[in-house]
C-alpha cells in the first residue's frame, strides 16, 4: 500500500481582510490527504469548507502555512507550473459547477484533457467514457441549459474525473441530485480512489460523508474534530457516545 | 490499511465485529439485546430479527406447516446463512406461540419423535395484523440520546456542544461501517439485508441532521445571551452564526 501524502496542509490559515474587520475564514489547518484516500469534511455555513478546497486546489493562497501538492510546496511554483498542476493533476467539482454554457457536455469535459494536448478525438472519447461513468452518456451532445440542474453536476463531475488526475475536490457533488443519483455519485467517487485517486469532499450530508474512510468536521475555520483514518470496528464500542 | 479494511466487511471478520457492532447498536438505541453471542452474521439484520422472532417463525408456518429442525433451517437461510439460530431458542418460542394459541402440532412426528407445527387460525391473524399495523411511537426504545443531551443542557459542568460533537463523530463513524457493510452487499442479491441496512443508514443520518440542528440552536441561543460589550471583532465570525436553512440546503 503506498503512503505517498498526494495533499499535505501544514498549519493552514486564511485571513481574509485586515485590522478590526479582518474574517479568519481557516486556522491552523493540517490534514494529509494520501492516495487512494477519500476525505470528507463537514461543517455549518461559513466554516471554510470551500476555502480550504480552494487552497488545496492552487485557486487561492494560505496567509499562513504551506500546501503541498505530491510534495511540491504551491508557493514555489510560477503561475505557468501552478496551472499545469491544477490542469493535470487536480479534479475540481465546484460548488457553482462552472460549466462553459456555449460548450456541449462533452466539449465541457473534453476541454481539460485538450488543454493538456490530447488528440481532440482522443479527448472526446475519454469525455463520453467520463460521462457514461457518472450517468448521463446520453446527454452528451446538450449544452448546460439543456440539462436539468442534478445532470449538469454530473457533468461537472465526469470534467473533474477525466484523465488521469490523482487528486479530486469537490465541493457539495451532490447538492442538486436526489437520494440515489447522489449515492451513484459517491460510488464513483469511492471507486476512483479504491483505483489509486485521491479525494476531498465537502458536503452537508451525513450519508454521503459516510462513503469517505475518514471524515473531518470544521467549526469556525478550525479543524474541531475528525473520525480518523478506517476506523476498526472496535471504535464503536469505546465511543462513549454511544453510552 | 484501508482496502483492508473494507475487505475486512467482508464474510472472514465479520464473526468478530458483529456481535460487538451490534451490542453498541443496542446501547446506542437504549435496548438490551437478548443472546449476543450467538449472533455471529448480518449484524442488525440478526439484531433485528432477533427481536421479531416470533414473528419470524409465523411468517415462516405460514408459507407452509414444517418441523422446528425446519424451521430452524428456514430461518438460517432467509438470514443469508449467516446467523446460526440456537435451535432450543426456536423450541421455547415455538413453545410459547402454543402456549399464546398462535401455532399448534399438526400431530404427524417423524421417527425421532420431532412434531409438526402449523400456524392456527389466530396465528394467522397475528401475523397479518403485525404486518398491517404501523409501529407506534411508544413500541420504539426510548431516544435515550436525547434524554442525555437534554440531561446535559441542565447539569453544571458539562459542555453540551462537547457531547453533541462527541457523538456526531461516533455517529459519523457507525455510518461509515454501515456503509462499508452496504458497499460489500451491493453486488449481492441479499435484497432484504440491503433494505434493513439502508434503514439503519438513514436512521444515523437522521441523527447526525438532528445533532447538526441542535448545535446550530444552541450557537444561536449563546449569541442572543452574550452580553453586548462582550462581542468585539474577534468574535465576528463566530457571532455570525449559520441558519438553518443555510446549514441545510
Ligand atoms: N473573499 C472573501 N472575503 C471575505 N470573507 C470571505 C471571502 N471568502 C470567504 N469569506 C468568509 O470566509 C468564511 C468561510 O467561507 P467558506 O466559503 O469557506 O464557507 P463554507 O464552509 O464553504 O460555507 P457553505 O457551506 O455555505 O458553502 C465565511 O465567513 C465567509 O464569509
Ligand atoms: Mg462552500
């Protein structure tokens, strides 16, 4: 089993603005990510869920501490090297979904892989695998407004998974899909780092965190508590929760 | 470690864990749960028809009049083969379902001397009532995690958000192995274990929801009481705190 840390925060902190007014949106953050690791994080509204996701994924930079990416520190590298990390090794469902509206399902998905120079008809074929992978093959030739809000978040998820990115972020993936389409969706998540993938993801459901081997739970942008990493079921007994 | 893990749900383990997992299945649902050791498959599914035996064994006549032997194996095998009945706890339940009227010998007995059970007719009407009638509020165990939050709120010293956080990770963690469990079953054609684990899912989904909300009520609650001088800049995150509906979207 390979222990390489595919994400490391070390002592992560985000201040947004300063003085009186300044928002401490993360603080003292540190969480390994290895591979084949799945990693849910929960937490209220504003507790820095999608800040932290953004600082694991090069969108925005820590006011303290590092992230690393395979071991490369974010901070050292150009905005050139910063973008082809994200490009080819980072998968990012946002919570948004950010799809192209002028561009199909496939083109949407396709698009990662041609900006990382694949063959355009290579690129598509790849697209219509990632999108039979999360359901919704059929739709490939739509373009956003043509698919109801649950397709248009697995298209996103086929763009994050396409290609042979190590590192999946997903913020809320399954926000706008019912019971069952949202659990299909955790699936492939889970199935994508059973292969070797890494995965954080933010949501607010329980049973979706559930599918994670470890989840992590954010109160005020600090890390207050976690379940740690495949817990034996012994866990269950010493809990004193369950007293 | 973690592949392990998940295999580790798999046929090989599960003797070891599930008597526990199902023990803090029961204390976490406030019952006692008659005869752990001898539930040794299908954790809650045993748990479960554990509790319904006598139900399970009319349901069982009433596909046709059969032997407690039989009964025994019938039983095992809509378990999935995984739960090894104790075959004198069949003869007292059989025993005590003759004694209620509910099940009679049919009179035929093979050379042993084993006999015939069949369901009577006020058998059968048990048995269609059980499946007609709704569960009440008051058949269910007591919330007794509810009890102790409440309890909690109320006694000098104790700090309910370190309870509630306390449980929602061990809460959180039973429902990754449920899930892992449900994650092994997927391919299976075990329709009716997947239901029952599904059930248990949704029920540990719905406390978690519960804890969440009750934290949020009580963030809220500590912001109204906080003496007005006392919320400077620094708090200006924490006073901020999220609705409901923003929690729960
Ligand atoms: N650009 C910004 N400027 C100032 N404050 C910000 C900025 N971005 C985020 N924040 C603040 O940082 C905190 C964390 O925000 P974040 O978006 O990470 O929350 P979240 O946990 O993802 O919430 P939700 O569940 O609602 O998506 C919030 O208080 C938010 O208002
Ligand atoms: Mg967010």
């Amino acid at each position: 089993m390979s222990t390489g840390a595919v994400l490391e925060l070390r002592g992560v902190g985000r201040v947004h603005g300063e003085g009186p007014t300044a928002v401490h949106a993360l603080r003292d953050i540190s969480l390994t990510l290895r591979s084949g690791e799945l990693i849910a994080v929960m937490g209220p509204s504003g507790s820095g869920k999608s800040t932290l996701l953004h600082l694991a994924g090069g969108l925005d930079a820590p006011s303290d501490g590092a992230v690393l990416v395979e071991g490369t520190d974010l901070a050292t590298l150009s905005r050139a090297e910063l973008a082809a990390v994200r490009r080819r090794s980072l998968g990012y469902v946002f919570q948004d979904l950010n799809l192209i509206p002028a561009l199909t399902a496939a083109e949407n998905v396709a698009l990662p892989r041609e900006l990382d120079g694949v063959r355009a008809r290579d690129a598509r074929r790849e697209a219509l695998d990632a999108l039979a992978e999360v359901g919704v093959g059929e739709l490939a030739d739509r373009f956003p407004d043509e698919m109801s809000g649950g397709q248009q978040q697995r298209v996103a998820i086929a763009r994050a998974l396409i290609g042979p990115r190590r590192l999946v972020l997903a913020d809320e993936p399954t926000g706008a899909l019912d019971s069952q389409t949202g659990e299909d969706v955790l699936r492939v998540l889970r199935a994508r780092c059973d292969a070797g993938a890494s995965g954080l993801l933010v949501t607010h459901e329980a049973r979706h965190a559930a599918w994670a081997d470890r989840v992590v739970f954010l109160r005020d942008g600090a890390l207050v508590d976690d379940t740690g990493a495949a817990p034996p079921p012994e866990v269950l007994l010493t809990a004193d929760g369950f007293g | 470690m973690r592949s392990g893990d998940r295999n580790g749900a798999d046929a090989g383990e599960v003797p070891q864990r599930v008597p526990r997992d199902a023990a803090a299945r029961a204390r976490l649902s406030g019952t006692a749960v008659p005869d752990m050791p001898r539930l040794t498959g299908h954790t809650a599914y045993a748990y479960l028809v554990a509790m319904s035996i006598r139900h399970g064994l009319l349901a069982l006549l009433e596909r046709s009049p059969m032997y407690g032997y039989q009964l025994r194996h019938e039983f095992e095998r809509s378990t999935g083969a995984t739960w090894p009945l104790n075959v004198g706890q069949v003869y007292t339940t059989l025993a005590r379902l003759e004694r209620d009227g509910l099940v009679e010998q049919t009179g035929e007995s093979d050379e042993d001397g084993k006999v015939v059970y069949r369901l009577t007719d006020a058998g059968h009407a048990e048995l269609t009532g059980w499946f007609a009638t709704p569960l009440a509020g008051a058949d269910r165990p007591r919330d007794e995690l509810a009890i102790k939050v409440a309890l909690a709120l109320t006694t000098p010293g104790v700090d309910v958000r370190s309870v509630l956080q306390t449980q929602r990770t061990a809460t959180l963690r039973h429902l990754q192995e449920l899930t892992r469990l449900k994650a092994v079953a997927d391919g299976s054609e075990d329709t009716a274990w997947l239901l029952v684990l599904d059930s248990m899912i949704f029920r540990a989904e719905a406390e978690v929801r519960w804890l969440d909300h009750s934290e949020t009520r009580l963030a809220r609650l500590a912001a109204t009481q906080r003496p007005a001088g006392a919320s400077g800049p620094s708090t200006a995150v924490s006073t901020d705190e999220p609705s409901d509906e923003a929690v729960r979207r």
